[in-house]
C-alpha cells in the first residue's frame, strides 16, 4: 500500500496495534512505533489525534489516526512530504459481533442504505455480520481521515462545518474509491478541498479493519 501512495507524497506508512490502556501516559497517547521509536500523540477539541514533535509542537508532516475495539487498539501514520496530495488519514476497528443477530439486524438495516446492504456479501463472501462490520468501519474510516483537513479549516476559518459518518456512503465493490458523499459531507469535502476518499480493508484479531486516506 505504501508504494501505491508514494507518487502522491507519502514516504512512510504503517500500521500498530496492541492493548489500549499500555499506550497511554500522563494524558497523551505512547504508541510504539515499528522503527523502536515511539509516537507521541494527543488529541484537539473534536477528540481526533494528531502527532508531536520533541518540542511539543504539532508534527504536520505525520498524519495519525487510532481506534479502539474492546482490549484491541490500533494506529495507522503515514509520514507525508509538504506537497502531498494525501492530506488525512483514518483507522477503524469494528466487532462482527455487533453486527450478528436480531440486534445486529435492526442496526444494520438503520445505518446502511438498501445500496450498501446489497454490496456487503462481496465484502466478505459467506459472513455477513463480518461484511457489515466492514461497512462500518469504511465508513468511520472516511469521517476520520477528514479530520486533519478540518483542523487546518478552522485554523484558518471561523465557519463552522457540521458532518457525520452518515454521510459516508459505500459506493463501489472493489473499496478502491470506495465512498461517495452527499449532503452536508458532500459540501464539508468540498470546502476542504479533499477531492477522493480511498479504502484499504484487512482483518486484525478478528475485526474488520479498514485504513482510509483523503486526497486533495
């Protein structure tokens, strides 16, 4: 996945997970990172994680995203270069547990469009609650790797942008491209100049796992 995403500035990408509680230490987040260092992250107002420096400053140039799962957590990072078109980056954890079942149906048949129902049995041929929890977790997925854009937004803007992961709709099979938005997503993209959102789905201990990263 990394060699894909370097023509579009992004030297470095991987993915961490471990037990939630052993990376936390004096009000920020000390995720282990697979070169021996470790990643100092804490969060904005929203709750959305961003990286540190050694001087306490933002690392723009490291974009971050965490999700917790039960006694499972997990981060993705992705170092990008100043010019890059990769702009956010999302993670998300989803239990097919809580997709199963007559709980899991009345859920499902709330969260998901009769268009996203109808793509969850390729998402994972012959186990649909793990299906739906793909689903899922591509949504939350989308809605998080908006949130580095967003910060930047009001960094520089008083306006205030107001979206959900209900606005993240499931558009294709192949989960390459595989969001489309509308509403007030739609328009929230679009002021953030974030032209595409694209998935990669894999399993972690049982979970459907999906990393999305937003392109300018």
């Amino acid at each position: 996945m990394a060699d894909e995403l370097r023509p579009w500035g992004v030297e470095a990408l991987g993915i961490c997970w471990g037990e939630p509680r052993g990376w936390d230490e004096g009000g920020s987040r000390i995720v282990p990172h697979e070169d021996g260092t470790r990643l100092v992250l804490t969060h904005d107002e929203r709750e959305a994680p961003y990286a540190l420096r050694p001087d306490g400053r933002e690392d723009t140039g490291l974009l971050v995203s965490l999700s917790d799962e039960d006694a499972l957590a997990t981060c993705a990072w992705a170092r990008v270069t100043p010019d890059s078109q990769v702009v956010g980056l999302g993670i998300d954890l989803a239990d097919p547990r809580d997709f199963a079942g007559a709980r899991g149906e009345r859920f499902n048949r709330l969260l998901f469009t009769q268009a996203e129902q109808g793509l969850v049995p390729a998402l994972a041929p012959g186990d649909e609650a793990l299906g739906y929890a793909y689903a899922f977790s591509a949504k939350e997925a989308a809605f998080k790797a908006c949130a580095a854009p967003l910060r930047r937004w009001y960094e520089a803007h008083d306006e205030e942008l107001v979206f959900d992961l209900r606005g993240f709709e499931l558009a294709d099979l192949r989960h390459e491209a595989g969001t489309a938005r509308d509403g007030a997503a739609q328009a929230a993209l679009d002021a953030l100049g974030i032209r595409a959102i694209e998935l990669f789905r894999t399993e972690v201990q049982g979970c459907a796992c999906t990393v999305a990263w937003a392109r300018a």
